[in-house]
C-alpha cells in the first residue's frame, strides 16, 4: 500500500483522517501477454492507444499489471489516466483515455450523448439473405449462466448497424456499427443472425 505521494506505508502506519491509501492488488501466476501496444495520440487532456488482441483495458480477475491502463499509467507516468470507453479483451482496437481530471467530464459527454462513432470489422459466416447496410434492433436481456446475453421479446433496447465489407467463399469480413452499447451487443446480434462471429468462444454456444 502507498500514500497519496507514492511512499510505501509501514504495517505500523498511524490513522490519519482524510488519507488517501493506494492498494495495488496482486495476482498469482498473472498470464504474460506478448502484443504491444502503440500509442497513436498523447496530449494533456487525451491518449488514444491502439490495443493488442488478448490484453484486457482495465485490471479485472486474474490481470491486474498486464492491462493496457497499467501499461500506459507507467510509460506515460501520469496516474490520472481513465479509460473513457472499453472492448472486449480479445479485440484490438482503438482506446481513448483521459489524462486529466479537470477536462475529463468533456470527453464523457460525448460517449454518453453518442457523439462518437464506434466500427468494429469482424469475420463471421455468410448472410446473402439479407440486404446491406441492414440494421438489427432487438431486445436484450441477461441470459445464462451470468455473464452471458440474449435476445429476449420486447421494445428494442439494441441496435446495430451491419454491412459488408468483403464477402468470401466461406466467410464474409463485416463492418459492425452499435448505435447503442449493450453488454456483448455485436456477439449477440450476429448470433442472432446465424453468423456468429469467428472464434467467439460465448456465442451462440459456450
């Protein structure tokens, strides 16, 4: 553990009112993650830092040094950092954090009004019944076991925008835009479509 300025505090450490405490939690046997991240833009107030596959965002479960925020923390030596969005750890892709606390409510206005535009491309099974750009909108709810989703019968409460980009022999290479942000949105439409998308581990089957 570590006070507000970085110096370790001794087990015997006397209680101070209004002390900021640091707990750095640790991990056994923490996997190494071999991809390298790049940093595309580092100003005062924002880094954008293109994330390898494999590497989680933010520390969560059994990761905790190697995370693209505790990389950049260290190399950008700036604590302050704080992911203003997240993907899934075996995307890569583009991530935007803010450096500065004083200018970080702009940038979270403009995820939360959907000022900024999200595509993703993905690899996933043909659909040549459909037209393109298609737009799916559904329902989704919490499914089973916990951690995954599922379309369920309501107002719709998702959407995506789809279109391809290159179609193949056997598979096509998808454009995927979320207009809203679900848990697990895109894995879950796409399943939903009949193309789940390629090496998807949750979706349509665990």
């Amino acid at each position: 553990m570590r006070d507000a300025n970085d110096h370790a505090l001794a087990l015997a450490a006397p209680y101070r009112v209004g002390a900021e405490i640091r707990y750095f939690r640790e991990v056994a046997d923490e996997p190494v993650i071999p991809y390298v991240e790049t940093v595309l833009h580092a100003d005062a107030n924002l880094v954008v830092a293109c994330k390898p596959h494999f590497l989680p965002v933010a520390p969560a479960g059994a990761y905790v040094h190697e995370t693209l925020l505790t990389r950049l923390v260290r190399r950008l030596d700036n604590p302050a950092l704080v992911p203003l969005h997240r993907i899934d750890r075996e995307t890569a892709g583009l991530v935007l954090f803010s450096a500065n606390p004083a200018t970080r409510g702009i940038y979270q206005a403009l995820f939360r009004e959907r000022r900024i535009r999200k595509q993703y491309l993905v690899v996933a099974p043909p659909l040549p019944e459909l037209s393109f750009p298609y737009v799916h909108r559904s329902w989704l709810e919490p499914g089973e076991p916990f951690f995954r989703m599922r379309e369920g019968v309501g107002e719709p409460n998702s959407e995506t925008v789809i279109d391809v980009v290159a179609p193949g022999a056997d598979t096509w290479t998808y454009r995927l835009e979320p207009v809203t942000g679900r848990k697990h949105q895109l894995r879950v439409h796409m399943a939903a479509l009949g193309a789940p998308i390629l090496h998807d581990r949750f979706y349509p089957d665990l």
